[in-house]
C-alpha cells in the first residue's frame, strides 16, 4: 500500500487502486519506479516509515481517497469553491467524475462567488479614491494639489471640504430652481429675468471654478476625463458657455443679413438655445458626487442592466400584444379611440404600468376583458425585478456606507 500523509492524518491506498488513475498525483506516485520522480510529487518522504508527506488540507483529501475507493468524487455544499477546485487540481482529479447533480450545484455555486468576486472588484474600484496619497508623491507641486484635491474631492477630510461638498450641493438647487423658474410666465419680464440671468452666472462662475480646480488638481489628467463624476461637471458647465457664444453669433448674423433671412435665423438659434438651456438640468446628477443613495443606485443600475433590459423587452412586448387585442376588439365602435393599433399603444403602456389615466377606455365587454389582462400582466410584470433591485441596492448601499463611515 501507499502510506500517505495529508497535513498530520494518515491514509493507506492500495498501489493497484491508485495506479487506475495514472494521470493523478498519486497515480503517477504508483506507477513511478524512479526514486527522484517520486520525490517530486510530494512535499517531503519519511525512509523509515515509508510515508509520503504532502503539505495539504487533510479534510478535503477525505473527498480524494473516497474518490480512489468508490470511483466517484464527492462535493459538498459546505466546501470553498475555490479552495475546492485548488486542490482537486492539485491531486490531478477532475471535476468529471463527479456526480452531475453535484458538478452542476457546484459550479452554480461557483458562478457566483466569481459574480461576487466581480462585483466586489467594481465597487472597489468605484469607492477607491482618484488621487490617493502616492499618486501625488513626486508630482509637481504635489503636497498642495494634493490639499487642494482632499478639499473639493474628499468631503471627510476636513472641516473646509464639507462645507465646500454642502455648498456645492445647494449651488446646484440654486441652479435648478432658477432654470425652473425662467420658464414661468410672471419671471420672463426684465426684472426677474435678469435675476434669473445673474443667478447663472454666478452658479456657472462656482462650477467652472470648481472644475478647474479639480483639473489642476488631479494626479492624473487621463484618469480625471474618463471619469463619470467629471463628465457630468463638464456638461453641467458648457451649457452656459454654448449660450453666450450662440448669443454673440446671432448678434453679429443681424449686422450683416437681411431681415427676412435675420428672422428665420433668430428663429432657429432659438431652438438651438432652449435645448442648449435644457441641458442645464443634468446638473442634478452632480448631487450624485456627494451623495450615497445616488451613488448606490447608479451602481446597481449598472449591475442590473440585463434585467432591466428584459423588463423593457417585456414592456414592449405587453404594450404591441395587447394594442394589438384592443384593436381588433374595438374599432368597430362608434366614437373609439382604438382607430389603429399606434394609437392603442398608448393605452397599453399606461394600463401595464398600472397608472391608468383612464383617458382612452374600452367600452365593449370583450374589450374590457383584453384590459383586466392587459393590468393583471402588468402588475405580474412590475412586481418582478422589484425584489432583486431592491436587494442589490440595499446592498451597494450598505458598503458604500460602510466604507464612507470607515474613511
């Protein structure tokens, strides 16, 4: 037999049990005749005891000498899945020859702790600061980009950069409000526009600054344009810059054009201007910097997306299959709104939605029916990735948190 020691437990395998596997560890220990070869399978070999010694987890080994004996390699759910598969490859054994109601829970199981795994690397990455300490060692005046970094970027580091964060976030609500209110009809007039006006140019001056200081401030200038944060900023910022150079442009096309050209084109750049104007309200992502919740939800959107992008292609397909129902239903009845199926989808997206304006409504029996399973597919739908979203952001939530708290 073959004395075998794992970790301090002694097991004894039969030389011709072994030498049936001769493509494992201990096979090839059978099989061999030469002393060195033998030597360079094991961590260590006792002459006087004839016992080959290996360094390894003695508990898991159990699982490898039943393998030897019955044939069939057993995996139990209480067992690393990684520490597991380290081993087995070790030994030489492969997963095949274990049962398929084992191999397929064991390689569930092991899906997702490489998710998890994954998971955990992204949020790392999401929580791990842009400019860390020894990014700025070496750097051109690197203690003091470093100061000014922790003051805008790191709201826990002192005094100054929370209120700095705080402020931020209430420039930003200014800013909201004051886009909001230009669109009121008592606030077009010169007074309160020009309060309007004069609230954006400070709000703008605030995020330039802010972003110039972040720019100058950055270890590395790649890293600070590809991230998202800043990206937002930069769109928050350029609205208000694309507005006075579109204003200057208009300016100059009435010195030189004539007026009936000059009012088409004053006509068009107006377009241009309100939705270069509209664009201000990504602004409110810039709350997303400071806060957790935001930050949270972004990440388990991301994470989510295939299931988020299932429940649109379920949506979709409720909103054609049952427009199409309440079509061929309802078209006949004088006076409806079904009079064609493009014109039924929006009633489909609403009754799915379980809101149901009740703007456009059956009015035969059949058609009635089409609508309760038009809603109870809804209320089906809506209620399914409510739970898994929930319970990842709850999640992300918690380490964000956890993480912010230990910083």
């Amino acid at each position: 037999v073959l004395n075998i020691n794992v970790g301090g437990k002694l097991f004894q395998i039969a030389y011709k049990v072994a030498a049936q596997y001769p493509i494992t560890r201990l096979g090839k220990l059978a099989l061999y005749t030469d002393p060195m070869k033998k030597l360079q399978l094991c961590d260590d070999y006792s002459v006087q005891e004839n016992e080959y010694f290996f360094d390894r987890d003695p508990s898991i080994f159990h699982y490898i000498f039943q393998f030897y004996h019955s044939g069939v390699l057993w995996v139990m759910d209480e067992m690393c899945p990684s520490n597991f598969v380290e081993e087995i490859e070790y030994w030489g054994i492969h997963l095949k020859y274990s049962q398929r109601c084992c191999r397929i829970l064991f390689e569930e199981k092991q899906d997702e702790l490489n998710e998890y795994l994954k998971i955990q690397k992204e949020l790392e990455a999401e929580l791990e600061p842009l400019g860390s300490v020894e990014q700025f060692e070496g750097k051109f005046l690197g203690r003091f980009r470093k100061m000014i970094w922790n003051l805008i970027e790191n709201p826990y580091s002192s005094v100054p950069a929370k209120i700095i964060a705080v402020m931020s976030s209430i420039f930003v609500l200014i800013s909201i409000v004051g886009m909001t209110l230009s669109t009121v009809e008592e606030m077009k007039h010169k007074t309160g526009k020009m309060c309007i006006e004069q609230l954006e140019v400070v709000c703008a001056i605030f995020f330039t600054s802010e972003y110039l200081m972040r720019l100058i401030a950055s270890s590395s200038f790649k890293k600070f344009l590809r991230a998202a944060f800043n990206a937002v900023d930069l769109v928050a910022i350029l609205p208000f810059y694309i507005q006075i150079l579109f204003e200057n442009l208009d300016e100059g096309e009435m010195l030189y054009h004539e007026e009936l050209h000059k009012v088409e084109n004053v006509s068009k750049l107006g377009k241009v201007l309100k939705l270069i104007k509209l664009m201000r309200i990504f602004r409110i992502l810039k709350l997303a910097r400071h806060s957790t919740g935001l930050r949270a939800f972004g990440f388990t959107i991301r994470q989510c997306y295939q299931q988020v992008c299932c429940l649109l292609l379920f949506i979709a397909m409720g909103v054609f299959t049952f427009s199409a129902l309440m079509h061929s239903v309802e078209h006949d009845v004088p006076g409806t709104n079904f009079t064609s199926i493009p014109y039924a989808w929006w009633w489909a997206a609403v009754s799915l939605s379980t809101v149901g304006y009740g703007d456009s409504v059956p009015d035969t029996v059949l058609g009635r029916v089409v609508a309760f399973g038009c809603i109870s597919f809804g209320i089906i739908l809506n209620g399914m990735p409510i739970s898994i979203l929930y319970n990842k952001f709850s999640d992300y939530y918690a380490k964000l948190k956890a993480h912010e708290n230990e910083t």
